[in-house]
C-alpha cells in the first residue's frame, strides 16, 4: 500500500487544510501534538496498534502500543505538573534512544510545556551553553548522562529539577528527583493543555557560523506540516514498519522521529544502538521494516560493506527509501538501486523548515543528485547572493530560499529577534544553502553559504569548537573548518596557534582533540589538528576561516580582498 498521487496535481491543487482536515485538526479547541501523536489513534480505534517497537544495543526488544504510549505520556505530564513545572516552561529530554525519551517528548507537550531534546553525547560545555539560552526549568535524564548536570548544575540558577527515570531513590544527588515512567500509577484521564496553535512546542538547537548555537521555536501547528508530509514523502499509511535512524537530539528525530509517524499511527522502530551494517540488516529483516529513513553518511558506510552483506538477509520487506541531511550522491541512489532494488529518495530541509520542503517525491522521476522538487504548499527558489531576487536561468547557482508561511516554520530562535530577522530578506527565508534548478524546476545542492560544518548530516558549529578550544591551556587562537571526508562529508579541521611556551607535538594534539570530545561532542571534535605559526587575518582581525577552508578543499582561494572584507 502506498500513498502515491500524481506530484504535479498534489502541487497543483495543495491546501495545507488537506492536512488539517484529514487530522481533524483543532477539532473541540484541541491544538496539541500530544494528542495528535497518542490519544487520538485511540479514539479513532486503534488503541492496540503497536506504536514504538524499541530495541536496546543488546537486543532486547520492548513494545508499546498506541494505549501504552496514551497513558504513560499522561503519567510524564501528570508527574511534571505535580513537580512544578508549568505550561511554556522549557524541559530537556538528555537521554538515549530509550522508550522513556520518545513518551517524554508527547508528555511534555501534553502538559503545555516547551521540550528541548539534546543528543545525550553532548558534554557538558555543550550542554550549559544549550540549557543557559533556554533558562530551561527541568531536566528528564539517566543515571549515565546525569553527571555531566551535576557537573554544571550550579552555574544554571534557572534548573530548578533533575529528574533521573532509571535510579532508586537513594542514588539521587540532593536536589535530584527519581522518576519511573513505568512502575508508576498509570494515569488513564489526564487533561491535556489546551494550547493555541502558534503555541510554543519544541525548541531544538542548531548551529550557525557565529555566536552561540540558536533555539529554533516551532509551534503545536508545526504538525500539520510535519503530518502530511510524513504521509506522502516518507509515504507511511498505517500498516507500515518504518524506522527513522536518527536521535531526536536532532529535528529529524523529532518531526519524523515521533509526531510525523505518531500523527499517522505508524508503527515505528527505534534500534538505541551505533551504526553497523549487520545490525542494521538484521534489525530491519527481524522486524519487517518498510519505510527506512536514514542519512547519506550511513548509506556510504553500508556502500562500503557492499551489496554482498544486504544479501545475506531477507530485506524484501523494504517498500521505500528516503534520505536526508546532506547531499545524497548519484553513487548512493545508484547502489541502492542494485543493493535493495529501489533508489533513496532525497529529502531536503532544516531545523528551521521544521518539516521537509524540497524532495524527491515517491512516483516522480528521480534524478540522482538532485534533491527533486519543492513539496505541495512550498514556494522554493534560488535568488541572487546581491540583489536577493529570485534566479530564472536554469543551472545558475543563487541561495534557496523560502516563501514564510508553511505551518512548520520556525516562529523564532529564542530571545535573538536580530539573527531571526536576519534570515529573512525581500520576502522570503533564506536557507543559507546553494543549489541551482534545472529546465524541468529540480534543485541541484551545491553547498552551504556560510561556515558551519556538516559532518554526517550534523552540523556543528566553528565558533563553539574555537571558543571551546580557546579554554585549552595550550591554545592561543584558533580557526575551526570543515574539511572533506570520504565518508562524513566533512570532519572537523582545527588550525591552532600555540601559547609560547607549549610545543606542537602528537601528544598536545591528543590532548586538544579529546578536551573538544569531552567538553562538546565526539561530532564537534578535530579529526585533525594543524599547527600554526598564527592564522590569516582580515584587516580588522576576523579569522578568515574561508580562505583555510578553501585550502582544505582544493578551492581556488580567489580575490582575498573580498575575503578581507568579510
Ligand atoms: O545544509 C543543508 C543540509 O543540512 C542543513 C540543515 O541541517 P539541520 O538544521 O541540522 O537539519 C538537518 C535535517 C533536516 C541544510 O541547511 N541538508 C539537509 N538536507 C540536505 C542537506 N544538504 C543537501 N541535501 C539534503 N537533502
């Protein structure tokens, strides 16, 4: 089964109120994903459809049905209102791919509050800097990631509670609160929030070249958006098995890692383990995968192992194949053909898109290295880096960009209304993205316009990786970039100027690499580390980090006044 239509009378006839119709959205005042993502499937009968069917690193394997998912998401809410926190108050999810992260998330919403995941590898520099921003009030974590809390807990006056879901209570720290999603009262009534539509729902991090990472604001009605495209990109109908790879510390983990396939009643699957091709094999045929969405960094490293390790297993189930997050290769849709006898999809979107806007959608041509056509209800186009007109020859390179207005657009990066603003320019978002669009209107990616880097479909930031380096003791100035990389796309490169005193050695770039993993992430740490005499200048004393980077790249490094001037 398949929800396949036509693309061009889809994108012809589109009206975002198909969506909200078909989810009977705002239906006696009810606005809140929680419910579109739980109670309501069991209204409409299929309260004993299995919703999460969740698999640990060591195989264990748990099921929640979409009752399971209804009465212990009440129990998070109903736990949290009893705890203090409030309607709009910010609440982080800092977690594994546990099932208690994802009936989290839905409980959070339900009680009006404002969720905040972060990926649980986040050290705690990383994570201060994130729950600072957000004056977030309270913390839903494990005893494996609470230390990094407690590590930072006094510098954060806001955090009022650290709740801890898998310890006893005398393991607790004072001031920490334990929490058993399961062992707990099971709440069958709870009353859920009755939130407006452009209320305040999830607040998801991301990187930019400068300053500090920004918080995305999305609202309830984001899931119209997210919904409907779930239901036509991703092309799940209610009898599907679909597994989305990512961690919902990332947006993709959250609109098509919970509310796309929850408002849709899916059944989805969660494998908490690290990439490997076998288990990644074995996890699909085991549990009759469908719908695969994944990133193209994993599609290389299944590429490696070969169409002689998908031949081992049964993977006849797989119906269709979607990828996002960075540029899906012709290589990649090419070997998935011969691999598993259908193409990746390519899926084109943001943090800040809330939901996918440009893809290559199920039934039309695909194109290999292009990521295909704007969806329905989005207005897509290049426009010119100086005029910011939009570009009518095909194949010329301009900025993607957006006209505002789909449900799932970001209402704003919190407390920054100046670096909101800014992405707007003549009417439309600017993605910060390039890509040109051929005679038939596919949108050919071609890079980022600014510097963040994008290591296996992650973006990280090169402003927190030099501030975080700047706190070595060694490090007296430094430039972070993405360089290119076989398998990520890019890694992380960083050009360190030493204090007098420390000399550059195996040993002090072990050290530097490791305090980056620590204090960031293991995504955000150098894969390399270049020492420097010192690093190339603007007149006024901006790095020019454009110029290494175009080193790295084998770039023409160009005009350098112009880079001068940046
Ligand atoms: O540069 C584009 C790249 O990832 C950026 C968005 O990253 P993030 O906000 O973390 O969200 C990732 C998941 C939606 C984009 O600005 N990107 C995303 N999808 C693609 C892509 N680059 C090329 N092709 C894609 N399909």
């Amino acid at each position: 089964m398949s929800n396949i239509d036509s693309y061009e009378e889809r994108y012809s006839n589109f009206d975002w109120k198909i969506s909200a119709e078909e989810l009977e959205y705002g239906k006696n005042g009810m606005y809140n994903i929680g419910f579109y993502c739980s109670d309501r499937i069991v209204e409409k009968g299929f309260g004993d459809r299995t919703a999460l069917i969740w698999q640990g690193f060591k195989g264990d394997v748990k099921e929640f049905t979409y009752n399971d998912i209804r009465i212990y998401s009440n129990v998070v809410a109903k736990f949290l209102i009893d705890k203090g926190v409030k309607s709009g108050d910010r609440v982080c999810i800092f977690m594994d791919r546990i099932p208690e992260l994802y009936i989290s998330f839905v409980g959070i919403l339900k009680m009006g509050g404002i969720t905040q995941p972060l990926f649980s590898a986040f050290g705690e520099e990383a994570l201060f800097t994130r729950l600072e921003d957000a004056k977030t009030k309270a913390v839903i974590t494990t005893k494996k990631h609470a230390g990094k809390i407690r590590r930072i807990r006094d510098r954060l006056p806001a955090l009022e509670k650290v709740i801890i879901v898998d310890v006893e209570e005398q393991a607790l720290k004072p001031g920490e609160i334990s929490f058993n999603m399961e062992k707990s009262t099971p709440v069958e009534n709870f009353e859920i929030e009755k939130v407006g539509p452009e209320v305040p729902s999830v607040l998801h991090y991301t990187s930019g070249t400068t300053g500090k990472p920004k918080g995305a604001l999305h609202v309830h009605s984001s899931i119209i958006a997210q919904y409907i495209t779930a239901k036509w990109v991703l092309d799940i109908t209610s009898g599907d098995i679909y597994w989305c790879t990512a961690d919902p510390g990332w947006v993709t983990g959250t609109s098509y890692g919970i509310i796309g396939p929850w408002a849709c009643g899916v059944t989805q699957t969660v494998l908490d383990s690290g990439f490997n091709t076998e288990k990644w094999y074995q996890f699909i045929e085991k549990h009759k995968i469908t719908v695969w969405y994944t990133a193209p960094t994993a599609i290389r490293l299944l590429m490696k192992d070969g169409t002689s390790a998908v031949q081992k297993y049964d993977l006849s189930c797989l119906r269709h194949l979607i990828s996002v997050g960075e540029p899906l290769n012709a290589e990649g849709v090419i070997w998935s053909e011969q691999a598993f006898g259908k193409p990746f999809h390519d899926s084109y979107w943001q943090t800040e898109t809330g939901s996918i806007v440009i893809t290559n959608y199920p039934g039309m041509k695909v194109k290999p290295g292009s990521m295909g056509k704007p969806f329905p209800g989005i207005t897509a186009t290049v426009l010119d880096q100086k005029t910011f007109g939009p570009i009518t020859t095909p194949g010329k390179v301009g900025l993607i960009a957006l006209k505002p207005g789909w449900p799932s657009m970001f209402r704003a990066y919190w407390e920054n209304k100046e670096m909101y603003d800014s992405k707007f320019k003549n009417g439309w978002y600017i993605c910060g993205d390039r890509s040109s669009i051929d005679s038939e209107g596919y949108f050919w990616f071609v890079g980022r316009d600014d510097d963040v880097i994008n290591t296996g479909g992650h973006l990280v930031g090169p402003f927190e990786i030099e501030s975080a380096l700047l706190e070595h003791e060694a490090v007296a100035e430094s430039a972070a970039v993405g360089k290119p990389d076989a398998v990520n796309m890019e890694v992380v490169k960083a050009f360190v100027a030493l204090k007098p005193g420390y000399e550059a050695n195996a040993d002090l770039e072990l050290s530097i690499m490791n305090f980056i993993r620590k204090k960031l992430s293991p995504l955000a740490m150098p894969q390399e580390i270049e020492f420097v005499e010192s690093l190339p200048k603007t007149r006024s004393g901006k790095i020019m980090r454009r110029l290494l980077r175009a080193k790295e790249w084998g770039q023409e490094i160009g005009d350098t006044s112009t880079l001068e001037n940046d």
